[in-house]
C-alpha cells in the first residue's frame, strides 16, 4: 500500500494541526469499512483522539493537536493496511489499536510504528497475542528473563492473559515441563463452604477465566489431555504447601487475596528451572479487615531483591471496554478520597 501523507509545516507540540492524508489504492469497498456505517470508526478515533477528521473518497483532512492528528494519520494507515489484507473493522479493534499507542503518552516520541510492532509477540498453537502498549510489553520482556515476576493493576490490562500465554509458549519450547496455575480460596462476599464437592472442585469455578485463556491458545482437547498428564495442573493455593517446583512455570493470580504467610510459602516453592509471576490488584482485597495482603506485603520487602521484576499498570492500560477505565478511575478516586486502605495490617 502506498499512503501519501503531506509534509504539514513544523507546530510546537499541542498546537493546533492540519494535516492531510491520501489512502492509496483508491478502493471505494475498502475506504467504506475503514470509515465504517455512517463514519462512526472516524467518530470514534475523533472522539478519543479530541480532533476533527474530514474525508471525500481517499483524501482525509485531520485537525487539532500535533501530536494527535500525526496519531490518528498513523492509525487510519494502519487499519488502511489491515483492510487490504482482509481483516473486519469493529469498534473493539479500534479501541485496541488506540490503546496499542499509549495515548497517555501523546507528549514522548513515537518510536515504534503500531502497524507492524512485533516487539514481545507470544506465539502458541492456536494464535499469536501481541502485547499491547509500553507496560504490557515490558511485563512480557521481564518474564522471559526472570524467575519471579509480579504484575499488579486493575481488572481488563492483561496481567493474568499475558503470563498464561508467556507460561504456553514457555511450555510448547520445551523450556518448562508443566505448567501450575494457581489461585487463593478467598474471593468477594462469598463463601466456599456452601458450595458442593471438595476444596479444590469448590476453587474450580473461580479458575474459569485461566482455563478459557487455556482453551483459546492451545484448544479444548490438548488442554484437557494435558491436564489429565497433570502437565497443566489448575490447583488452589493450599494445594501447594510441602511442595518443590522444578521447570514449572506457575502463576499465582489474584494475589492480592494470599496473607503474608501464603505468598511466603508460595515463593519459597520455586525450583530449578522454574518461573513464577504474581498477579492482583490491590484495590480489590477481599481479606478480612485488619489482615494485610500478601500482595501489598510483598511489594515492600521484595522491591529491591535481585532477579525479581514489579510492572505496575494504570487505568490507560486497560483493553476492555472504553468504560472499564472510567470506572476503575472512579473507584480509585473515590477510595483515595473517602476509604481507608484494605488490606494493610500491622507491619
């Protein structure tokens, strides 16, 4: 694809900009679903960006800040490209792209072209995921060269989707044996003991969202001959008390549930070969009041302990549904504001 996109003359970061875009070939078809039923893609990129995009067939017009109409001429190349080459345009991908250009970072340099970043790329049997903004693709890069990891942050930015797929790849490499997915028994305003079976049948339903990332990367039949091997290996945390590790890699989520002495246990599991990662959010610490996270605990006595990695996500790294960052931003303010913390007893 040839895009042709004029040289606008030099504007002072967050001035007003215009600058013009021509999409090459001049396809009406594929021109119709990048702009979308009643140009509602453009409104959207309008919207999020705050700029103004006009269009007559291939010619578009782009105005506001700078750096936003560079962004947005970027984007429209892109899915340009993305079009051409046969993929389907929906509101959920265009959001995702505009989260792939980490708009809470308008002001610093583009380095990396959105199109065509494959920094971080995790392939497995079914799909490739892609890592999606700066701190997602440095939590990729820090669990393929380390042995403990955590990643903390709200619901929707991918801790736990990340480290499944980094455990996969980890697994079809051969680098690790098995894998061990893991979750305390602690969970919102609900109580274990009125489910039936026993502690790790009561545990299962809340393991669900590891099992789908299971099933979309490798398949619903090799996920459950694997875990009839016992290479994959779905447990809760008091299943692993007494236990020694060895080329496992293992994921401990919604840690922000564990006390000081689970997440001591669960670290102290770690074998040769091994790779762990840790990942909660603590805004969400359903312990009882008085008792601290394990999670919270851990960030303040591990923070500078050699081969262990934190990556700390914010609200503009959620790639859910535009909305789930307003919420998690109003939680967060309301709770600075009014709420006393949860989860941080004695020291």
């Amino acid at each position: 694809m040839d895009t042709e996109q004029s040289a606008p003359e030099v504007t002072p970061p967050g001035l007003a900009s215009h600058i013009t875009l021509s999409l090459e070939p001049n396809d009406a078809r594929h021109l119709a679903a990048l702009c979308g039923q009643l140009d509602s893609h453009l409104r959207q990129i309008e919207k999020r960006l705050d700029i103004t995009i006009q269009n007559r067939s291939n010619h578009f017009e782009l105005r506001g800040a700078h750096e936003r109409c560079q962004m947005a001429a970027s984007l429209l190349s892109s899915l340009y490209t993305d079009i051409e080459n046969g993929a389907q345009l929906s509101p959920e991908s265009i959001h995702l792209r505009l989260q792939e250009a980490d708009l809470e970072l308008l002001g610093e340099p583009q380095t990396e072209d959105i199109a065509t970043d494959t920094t971080g790329l995790i392939r497995t049997k079914r799909l490739s995921v892609r890592p999606r903004g700066q701190n997602q693709r440095q939590y990729v890069s820090a669990i393929s060269t380390h042995d403990i990891n955590f990643g903390i942050g709200p619901a929707g930015t991918g801790k736990t989707y990340l480290a499944v797929a980094c455990a996969v790849r980890a697994l079809l490499n051969e680098q690790v044996k098995r894998i061990l997915l893991v979750r305390p028994a602690v969970e919102a305003g609900e109580r274990l003991g009125f489910l039936p079976g026993d502690l790790s049948q009561k545990v299962d339903p809340y393991l669900r969202p590891l099992y789908d990332a299971l099933y979309e990367m490798l398949g619903f039949e090799t996920v459950n001959r694997y875990i009839e091997r016992h290479i994959i290996e779905v447990a809760p945390l008091a299943f692993m008390r007494g236990r020694t590790l060895n080329h496992a890699f293992i994921i401990l989520d919604e840690a922000q549930n564990t006390t000081r002495e689970q997440m001591k246990m669960f670290l102290t599991r770690i074998g040769f070969g091994s790779t762990a990662v840790v990942t909660g959010d603590t805004s969400q610490i359903d312990l009882p009041k008085g008792t601290q996270s394990g999670l919270t605990h851990a960030m303040t006595v591990l923070d500078e302990v050699a081969g262990i990695t934190f990556t700390e996500f914010g609200n503009k790294d959620v790639v859910r549904h535009p909305l789930v960052q307003r919420v998690v931003s109003a939680y967060d303010a309301f709770e600075q504001r009014n709420a006393s913390p949860r989860g941080e007893g004695p020291p």
